[in-house]
C-alpha cells in the first residue's frame, strides 16, 4: 500500500500545480449568498443573486484541509469564520471528496479533492493526528503551503507543515503532547508551552482551536481590512484587538 501512495505522489504534485480554475473564469464575489461557487466564461452578472461578477483571480481562495484525524473543532471554526467573514472563497479539501467522519460525531463532504483545489491563497492546516504519516497529504501540503500566501497551522497541524519541509527552527506554541513528542514526530520546529500563536513570515503557527480563532482574525484583516476582521469576531463572540504589537 505505501508503494501505491508514493507512487501517486508525483500525480499528486502535478495536478496540485495545474488545479484551480483558469484565470479567465468570472465568479460572484462573496457575499453571503451560495452562489460565488458558481464559475462562468466571460463577465456579467450572478445568475443567483444578480451581483457583477469579478475575476476569480481576485477573489482569495481559502482551504481548509480535512483528514480522517482531523479535529472537529478547529476546522469548522476555521472554516465558519471565514465563509462567514465574506474575506474569500473557504472551503474544504481532502484526498477525497467521499464523506469524512470528524470527532467521531458528524460526517463531512469535502467540497474539492486535492486534484480538483483551486490554487489557494489561504492553506489552513487544522489540529488532529496522524495526517503527517499519509505521503500523499503531505505532499499536497507541501505544494499548497508553497503557493499559499498565507498559511494557518493549529496544534498538530505544525507537525504536518513540519514533514512537509517547513517550520525548521520555527519556536511553536504547543500543548504538552507536541512539547513532549513534536521533536519525534517532525525535528525542526521547537515546541514551547506558551499560550497563542505566532506569526512568522507567512505562517501563523497557533497552540490551540482559540488561539486558531484568533490567528484566523488576523488573517482575514490581511484579506479584507480591520473592520471586516472586527465584525467577524463580534459575530463569533470574541473581541477583535488588532493586529498592532
């Protein structure tokens, strides 16, 4: 089986560089209608909700990763926050689009499979376990966070960026599991037990699904400006400071 998945990882790598839509397809900016999944040829109006269409290349592309171990919370609040920021185009992705089953709690559909994923401009890399022993996810992540302007890592997550050739002497917030086995699992980062999350060049390395949340403001105040990341706390119950040290 583990020759069959290395094997797949050039083909994996391939159409992770050619995926995404070509620059000449028009989508609806977003706007809290389901809509702006919708692509057309040429420019005009929505067919949905009546909006001008824009070029997709100017509307950030926002994927969230899922796998089998992937933590409930920290990917659907990622994900919540936002589609409902109206920063970009968020969605899932996965080495499937068949349903996932998250938590042990509820099953997921994967909106694109890796083959089919726009090029982001936003990689969020949830919490959970196991994901960075798959050759294939992890070759994924490495083309994807490449590509990325942005990339979120939660808890876990830093291992998976890690095997993927990140992070190396990055200082990562971490709970006492990674502090104790991080540097087994992926030497390079060094896991510190300190709360929140740091923000070094592209990446935001968060400890936990709160400190997530809070990386995932600053990051659709990147996209989409202070007021949009302010609303979208208010919206989630939390209080928006600003990005300013």
């Amino acid at each position: 089986m583990k020759t069959t998945l290395f094997a797949l990882v050039p083909l994996v790598l391939a159409l992770a560089l050619g995926a995404g839509s070509p620059q000449e397809s028009y989508v609806c900016p977003p706007c809290g209608a389901e809509c702006h999944f919708t692509t057309y040829p040429k420019a005009g109006n929505c067919g949905g909700c009546g909006m001008d269409l824009v070029p997709i290349a100017t509307v950030p592309q926002i994927g969230v990763l899922l796998t089998t171990g992937t933590q409930l919370a920290s990917s659907m609040l990622a994900l919540s926050m936002f589609a409902g920021s109206n920063a970009g185009r968020a969605f899932s992705v996965a080495d499937t689009t068949e349903p996932l089953r998250l938590g042990d709690t509820i099953e997921v559909r994967p909106q694109f499979a890796f083959g089919e994923a726009p090029k982001l401009d936003v990689l969020v890399v949830p919490d959970g376990f196991g994901a960075w022993d798959d050759p294939m996810v992890v070759e994924w992540v490495k083309v994807a966070a490449e590509k990325a302007r942005q990339v979120i890592a939660v808890g876990g997550g830093s291992v998976l960026l890690a095997k993927a050739g990140f992070l190396a002497g990055e200082h990562v917030p971490a709970r006492r599991f990674l502090v104790e086995r991080g540097k087994d699992l992926a030497p390079g980062p060094v896991y510190e037990d300190k709360p929140g999350f740091v923000h070094a060049g592209k990446f935001w390395l968060a400890r936990d699904t709160g400190a997530g949340s809070a990386a995932t403001l600053a990051v659709i105040a990147e996209l989409a400006g202070e007021e949009k990341a302010r609303r979208t706390a208010e919206e989630f119950g939390q209080t928006w400071a600003g990005t300013a040290k």
